[in-house]
C-alpha cells in the first residue's frame, strides 16, 4: 500500500542566467577585430502543473531539492548560450504552496493540467559587444548572467471534493462511500481504519460530484489532538458536509454527544460549522436506532436535515444523491486560498550596505555590489570607467557621502581600495 503524505518541505532553485563573453573577432587579414561576446541565456524556470492521476507527495520525501538547469554562457562571433531547461513539477490537484520564511502563499493548483510559473530563472549577462560605442570600441568586459536563490517551499494538499463524509472514528463513513460510489475503502469494525482520504464520484443522472472520506476525528483535533490538522485540512475546500453519526450507540458513546463534539471541532477550525450539512443517522439496523433517531430529532428541531440509512444492508440511500447534488447547487463555490506572491525574475535582496569599520574604512557590500565586481577588468581602462559610472548610477557615491564619507577617505569593494573623492 503507498504511503499517502499531504504535506512536506522542499527547497527549490531557478536556474541562473549563463554569463556574458568577452570575445574580439578573428579573421585571418583582420588585425583588430571588434568585440563579439555575445550574451548569456536564460535560466530554466521552475513550474508545477497539477495531475490528475496523482493523490499523494509520496515523491517528495524521497526528492527534497529541485533545481532548474542554469544558462549557458555566451559564445564567439555574437552568439547568445543556450537557455537553461524548465523544470516541471507534478502535483496533485489541490496542493497550497507555501514560502516557508514568510509563509506566503505562492500557488494554489486547483484545476486539472493547471501550470504556474513559480520562480523566473535569471537573465543571462551582456557579452562584451553590447558595451561597444564609438569612444569604446574594445571592451574588456562583460556582465554575468543574473544568480537566483534557493527557497524552501511547503506543499499541501488540501483535498478537492465536493461532499465530504465527517464523523467521529466507526461510524460508518467508509461503508457509506462504498455504498454511493464506486470507491472501496479499506473497512473494519476498529477505531482509525482509514488514515487517508478516500474519494469517489457519485453519479446523478448525467451529472455527478465527488465525494471524500474524510479520517475519523476526535475530541480536541482542532487544537491538533490526534492528527486532527491532517484530517480537517481536507474539509476546507468540500462545499456541503455529510455529518454521519452512529446512531445506534454501538460504540458506547452517545450520538447527541458525538454531533456536538464533531460541530465544535468544525466550528473551532476555521468556521466549517457554516458550510451546508446533512446529517446520516447510520447503523439504523441495530438496536436503540429508532429511539436515539427520535431523540436527535428532537433536540435539532425540524430545520435539521436528517438521513436514516444503513450502510451495512445499504437501506435509505435511494433519493439522497440527489438531495446532496440540490443543496451542492445552493452551495457556495469552491474555496481558493489568496495568493499573495508574485514571480519575480530575480529574488533581490538589499542591493548594498555602507558600513564603516574601527580603522575608519568604508565598507560597500551586497548582491548588486557581487554582481558588479563580477563584471570588472580591474586592469582594463574602459572597463574601470564603466564601473565608477555604475556605482554612481547604483547611487554608491550618494550612500558614502549620507554615512559623512569626505575626500579622501578610504574605501572598500570586494577586492578593490580606492579614496573617496566628492
């Protein structure tokens, strides 16, 4: 039997961008040929689509790292490098993706063969023939391809199902699935038989709807006992709720006490109380069924849908589909978790920091500033030009001057020393 998982943590990498060449054209007769760096590609993306056939993240705790294949580096006589491979992750439908440090929603997969883009690989760099002009015509440069971040994401499944079947361990939500579907759930007379989520499609004339057996809950699972955040999960997206009760007692416990307990862990876990129920009165073969029946009746008033059926001679199922595909259609729509990330091409830190240490030094450090020492020929003249003028557009020279850098104060980038100079 596979292992069902609905949850896990796995990190995650666009590709980087390839990097630009430095390159001056060869020929045979052609003492000084220009530059024909060309450009770096463009890292491989990172995108889920949604499968069908899938029902568990069994998969993820044997892979936990996913990387989409960098960009190739640009080449001679112009020639931009290959752009790195997408990579596609399959996921079942349902799955909530979350960023772990801020908790983020990034995706919620909802539709069949859905596909979201969730990290941009990075931009390839400039090859040297870009930084050509009519007062630079060699440039000894070029930049590098853009370098992304690993994240680690958290993926859910939060089941999507129609109807799903609630109730207290033994109750008989499994037997009802088998009776109303095709399903055939794991069935015995003990407490936590199923431990996954069991789904079917009952048929209604030329329609239908899909129905989940949802694990047995307990007292307290919405604060977590037991595996109760595994289980109600699976309720938040079902649109109409079937609250089955052992209506016999044979377990020993009351049945107007298991339906209060059951509509508090509902009520208690994000407000599912709400959402459209029809009560199963199961097990209405055995005995003291007829009297706690009238007693439930009682005590819920005549509002209350209430449904007396057998699973175990498949007694009072007859009209009930259609009763659930009626109160379906005056059920809210699906729920869909906001989505409050937005892809970006390159996951930007601080550009930089001005910090000045006990000698007195300026210290200038941050992605923006690796990148561009990245991009550097510390012994070519044009290439020096271009790289104070980059600082100046980053605005370096504002942030020295804001932290009381004056003329002549030393400072320092990666590998390079210069004095300030206003």
């Amino acid at each position: 039997m596979v292992q069902y998982v609905d949850i896990v943590k796995v990190l995650l990498k666009a590709g980087n961008g390839g990097d630009g060449k430095v390159s001056f054209h060869r020929e045979k007769y052609v003492t000084n040929g220009g530059p024909d760096g060309g450009d770096g590609g463009r890292g491989g993306n990172v995108i889920f689509v949604a499968d069908e056939g899938m029902r568990t993240l069994m998969d993820f705790r044997i892979r936990r790292k996913f990387r989409a294949d960098d960009g190739e580096g640009g080449a001679a006589t112009r020639r931009t490098g290959k752009s790195g491979k997408d990579l596609v992750i399959s996921v079942p439908q349902g799955t909530v993706i979350r960023d772990v440090k801020t908790s983020r929603v990034m995706a919620d997969i909802v539709d069949k063969d859905e596909k979201r883009v969730l990290l941009r690989g990075g931009r390839g760099g400039a090859g040297n023939a870009r930084f050509a002009t009519p007062t630079r015509q060699a440039p000894n440069f070029a930049k590098p391809g853009e370098r992304v971040e690993e994240i680690e994401v958290q993926l859910e499944i939060k089941s999507i199902a129609d109807v799903g079947l609630v109730g207290l361990p033994n109750v008989g939500k499994s037997s009802i699935l088998s009776v109303m579907t095709a399903a055939r759930p794991e069935v015995a007379n003990y407490h936590f038989t199923t431990l996954t989520p069991n789904l079917g499609v009952v048929r209604v004339g030329d329609d239908g709807f899909v129905m989940a057996d949802i694990p047995g809950l307990i007292e307290g699972a919405a604060s977590g006992a037991g595996l109760g955040h595994a289980f109600l999960r699976h309720v938040e997206r079902t649109r109409v709720l079937l609250h089955v009760l052992d209506i016999s007692g044979s377990e020993g416990r009351d049945p107007l006490e298991d339906y209060e307990v059951i509509r508090d862990e509902l009520r208690l876990y994000g407000e599912l109380s709400h959402r459209p129920q029809i009560i199963l009165a199961n097990k209405m073969d055995l005995e003291d069924a007829q009297e706690n029946l009238a007693r439930l009746r009682e005590k819920l008033g005549e509002d209350a849908v209430i449904y007396p059926v057998s699973a175990a001679t498949a007694q009072g199922f007859a009209d009930l589909p259609y009763k659930i595909k009626n109160a379906l259609d005056d059920a809210p729509a699906l729920q869909e978790f906001e989505e409050d990330y937005v892809p970006v091409e390159v996951i930007e830190k601080e550009p930089f920091v001005v910090t000045r240490g006990d000698d007195g030094w300026f210290v200038v450090q941050g992605p923006a500033i690796d990148r561009l020492m990245q991009s550097v020929n510390t012994g070519d003249v044009d290439s020096m030009a271009w790289f104070e003028r980059m600082l100046r557009r980053l605005g370096v020279y504002d942030a020295l001057r804001a932290r009381g850098a004056k003329d002549g104060d030393e400072v320092e980038l990666g590998s390079i020393q210069f004095d300030f100079v206003d």
